[in-house]
C-alpha cells in the first residue's frame, strides 16, 4: 500500500509512505495454524523538505507488532520517550492452537528494528520477543491476552509486555 500526503499551508506534511505486507497461513493438522507475516514500511519526504513529522514517523513495539514491548516502546531515548524513524522491518511467526468451545492458545515470536532516525545515538539492530497468549472466539472476532517476553533485554527494561486485544493482530 502508499499513502501520499500533501500539507494544505505549508510542505511540512509533504511525504509518502509506503508498506509491503505479506502473510502466509499453514493448517497441517485440523486445531493447529501456523501464521507468518513480515513487513518492510517506510516514509520519505519529497519536495523542498526533507523534514518528516515526529507523529508520522515509524514505531514498533505493542499489541499488533512486537508484543514483548509496550506500544511504540521497540525504541527510546535516555529520557524513556519513544523513538520513531523512516523504516520500520518487522517478521513474526504464530501458532495457534484450537482448544475447542472458541478458545486458542497462541505461541508467537516476533522480531524488528526501527532505521533512520533523527538522533545519532540510538541503535538500528534487532529486537525480538517471544510469547503466549489465550484468546476467546467471538462472533465479531477474538478477544484474549497475550504476553510477550523481552529476548534481548536491555538494562532497566521490564522482563515483557502485557496486552489485550480484540480481533487478531495479523
């Protein structure tokens, strides 16, 4: 998918953003589906500036990406703000396991990283984390919990992330 986005008074919001997803979905035994998805997303500015607002750069981390990590949280600067960038790289893969009357259990494992970013001082590598989660099946979708533990953590991170969410996160 882009999206084009031209600003009415000024070329501060004059940019592109573009996200290629694929998912992939494999059931090789009737309660059991593996789910695999991957995306590559970024946004570039075009004409005079070269200037990207903070609140439309990329973040990772939360209940719909890297779930080991509080919303937008895969990246942050001394002070503990989050940190976005113009690229964001994101792979996850899930198992999940019908347990009948709609209830699943979930296993996952996503990684991710946030590039080009306006501070020096923060690294571009890998973050990952892996989890489980239980989900109740609803007529307009499930709703569970899921908690993601931190692989690579850091020094005063939390061990992981607790979410909740309605409908599935891919």
């Amino acid at each position: 998918s882009a999206d084009l986005s031209k600003g009415i008074e000024n070329s501060l919001d004059d940019f592109v953003k573009q996200r290629y997803e694929l998912r992939c979905y494999y059931t090789p035994f009737k309660r059991l589906t593996f789910a695999l998805r991957g995306r590559y997303h970024e946004i570039a500015s075009y004409g005079s500036k070269d200037d990207i607002p903070e609140d439309q750069l990329l973040f990772l981390g939360g209940t719909s990406d890297i779930r080991g990590f509080d919303e937008n949280m895969l990246r942050f600067d001394a002070a503990g703000d989050p940190v976005g960038g113009r690229t964001s790289i994101l792979g996850s893969l899930e198992a999940r396991l019908d347990l009948g009357l709609d209830f699943e259990f979930t296993t996952f494992y996503d990684t991710g990283t946030v590039r080009e970013f306006s501070e020096m001082d923060v690294s571009e590598e890998f973050r990952a984390s892996a989890g489980a989660g239980f989900r109740y099946i609803t007529p307009i979708g499930p709703v569970g919990f899921l908690y993601g533990w931190k692989l690579d953590r850091k020094t005063g991170e939390s061990a992981g992330s607790l979410h909740f969410s309605i409908g599935y996160t891919f």
